[in-house]
C-alpha cells in the first residue's frame, strides 16, 4: 500500500482513540486481500485440506491469518489475536506441499517468510480471549472462495465484551449495490460510535453507509446462508411468507451479508438453525466484524430471541441462538414472526 493511501486513512481517523489499531487493522485486512486473490486467481483444487469437522481449509486462510497475525503482533505486542486457524495440520509431513505454498505467497509481502516463521505466525493466534483481545477469521466463507463466489476477511477488535472496531474486505463483492455486474472488491469499516464505512481494496473512496428505509416487510430483501447446513432455509421462506415478503432471498456467503445489509442493498439477513445441527452455537470471528458494521450503519443485529450477541463468553456465542440482523425498524416485526 502507498504512503500516501496510508496517510490518508490516517488522517481519516486522526482523532479517534483507537485511530492506530484503524490504520493497522486496514493496512492487514488489504495485504490479506491481495494474497487471497493471487491464490484465488491461481486455484488448481489442490491447495485445500480437510479439517477434522470435515470443513476446508485453504493456502489462503493460512497465509491471511499468518499475514494479519504478524502485522497486529508487531503493532500492538500486548494484545491477544483469537483466530480461526492453527498450524497443527500445516506442520504434518504430509501437508509440506501447502505449508511450502503458503510460505511462497506470504513471501510476496514479508521477505523474510519461511515454513518455520509461517507456521509461528499462524501461531500467534490462540483460543483464549482476554479483556481486549483482536478476533479474525482470515476467511470466512471458505465455500464461497472455493467456489469463486463470495468470502470475507474480517478482523475486529473487543474490549470488555464490546466489539470496538471491525473490518472486512470482500474481494469479490461488488462495489456498487446497483451493478451487481460492476467493479468488485470492498473493504467495509466500523467503529463503535463513529458509523460505517465502504472503501476500495486500496483503503481509498471512504464512503458513509447506512441501511435501508424500507418499513414494509413486503418490499424487504432478506439475505441468507448458500450453505443450508449453516441456516434453515426452509423454515426462513416460511417466515417470508408469514411477512409477505415478496422477493427472493439473496444467498450469499460469508459476512458479506452483514455489509450488504449496512450498505442498504438487503433489508434482513436471517440465521436460523439449521435443523442438520439445531443447537449450533456461533464463532465470534464469524460475528464480531460484521455486526458492528451493520449497526454503525444504523441497524439491528440480535439473536433470533432478541439477545444481544455476546462476544464475553470465549470463543463460542453461548448465550446466542442464531442470528437476525434488520434495518431496526423491522426488527421487532421480525422478531415476533419468528415466535411462529
Ligand atoms: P456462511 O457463509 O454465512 O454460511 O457462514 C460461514 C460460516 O458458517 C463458517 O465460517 C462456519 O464457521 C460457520 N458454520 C459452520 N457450521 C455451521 C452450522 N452448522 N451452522 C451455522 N454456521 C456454521
Ligand atoms: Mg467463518
């Protein structure tokens, strides 16, 4: 990234109390970005492993959490980053095909990159949090980037159980909500109290977000999971109709969905349950960025009971059943269908 990009978003966020983890945490998000897409252009089918839950993992999840993870230790050496990856399966001897071409693609932005230090930096992250603490998925969406559909690498950090700041760069959305067919990559940024904001993959074009007006469910859009073993699909288009909501869902991938919300594209995004896996308890790196983008932006985002989300409880939302993100003024509406 250029000085002057740098300079800009500096400048941007002078006055801020967190306005060096702003700069940071975007200087990180935009590296990890342009690693993904490099491998995502390059993609042969063999740079992803299987995890023991069955879910893939990819040369590019390992290489943005080794990116993200090095760049906020060296800035911020006190603070804990809990993250979605380790390097446990990276180390096996049969996994040195990936570990190697993870180390060729972080070396493009850290010289001094080796297995070794790829796997320590991946290892920065640990599964305890703290009163502040950093939490990143380096993608989220993992099926969406092998797919060649949507993914998000998204970084937030909490303090005392709030989410504070949050960022996601969405390579492969779409920049304008009315071309879908139009330039894509965003990075989408909140911080609490401060809004939400659009820019560019370069960190330029800072753009203010807020969400949709619309107060007749009839004319919402809502937006879900592609996956049906991550919602319910079936039960979402029952509540649909219950609201009349007229227009299909929007399936999408990844956090993203929280960014087309803020931004004023979708109306709802909906996570109920899926009946494969009923008592599925969240991530938090799965929530925490996407959230505060949504509600910078002047929505609502609860779980399917009305809880706030609970980033306090260690790595799993335990307190939470779902999740239910509206433009606020539906929420209420939306909450009581779903006692149905
Ligand atoms: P999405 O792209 O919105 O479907 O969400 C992707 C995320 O879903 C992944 O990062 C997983 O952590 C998470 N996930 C995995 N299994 C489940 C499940 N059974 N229910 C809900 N989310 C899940
Ligand atoms: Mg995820």
């Amino acid at each position: 990234m250029s000085f002057a990009v740098i300079r800009s978003i500096r400048d941007g966020f002078r006055m801020d109390e967190h306005s060096s983890e702003v700069v940071a945490a975007i200087q990180a998000t935009i590296m990890a970005s342009q690693l993904c897409q490099k491998i995502r252009k390059a993609l042969t089918g063999k740079e992803s492993i299987l995890k023991s839950d069955r879910s893939p993992v990819t040369v590019a999840d390992f290489g943005s959490q080794a990116i993200i993870c090095k760049f906020i230790r060296e800035k911020f050496p006190n603070d804990t980053i809990v993250a979605e990856e380790d390097s446990t399966e990276l180390r096996k001897p049969g996994y040195s095909k990936i570990l190697e071409q993870v180390t060729h693609y972080v070396h493009d932005f850290i010289p001094d990159a080796s297995p070794e230090k790829v796997s320590a930096w991946i290892d920065y992250s640990s599964h305890f949090t703290k009163v502040r603490f950093w939490t990143l998925d380096p993608i989220d969406g993992t099926k969406g980037f092998l797919r060649g559909d949507q993914y998000a690498i998204a970084l937030a950090l909490i303090e005392n159980g709030i989410v504070k700041l949050g960022l996601m760069a969405c390579p492969n959305l779409y920049v304008d909500k009315d071309q879908p067919d139009g330039n894509r990559g965003c990075v989408f940024l909140a911080m609490k109290g401060k809004g939400s904001f659009q820019m560019d993959l370069r960190g330029g074009g800072k753009q203010p977000l807020s969400v949709s007006k619309t107060e007749t469910p009839s004319q919402a859009l809502f937006t879900e999971s592609v996956e049906p073993d991550h919602a319910d699909h079936l039960f979402h288009q029952r509540l649909a109709q219950k609201l009349n909501i007229a227009k299909p869902p929007l399936r999408m991938d990844s956090q993203a969905k929280y960014g087309i919300v803020a931004r004023g594209e979708a109306t709802l995004y909906l996570r109920v349950p899926s009946p494969s896996e009923p008592g599925y308890k969240e991530n938090i790196w799965d929530h925490a960025a996407g959230s505060i983008i949504a509600e910078e932006a002047g929505g609502k985002v609860t779980d399917t009971l009305g809880n706030p989300l609970d980033f306090s409880s260690g790595i799993k939302m335990k307190k939470n059943h779902g999740i239910l993100v509206t433009n606020g003024i539906l929420h209420d509406v939306v909450l009581n269908a779903l006692k149905m």
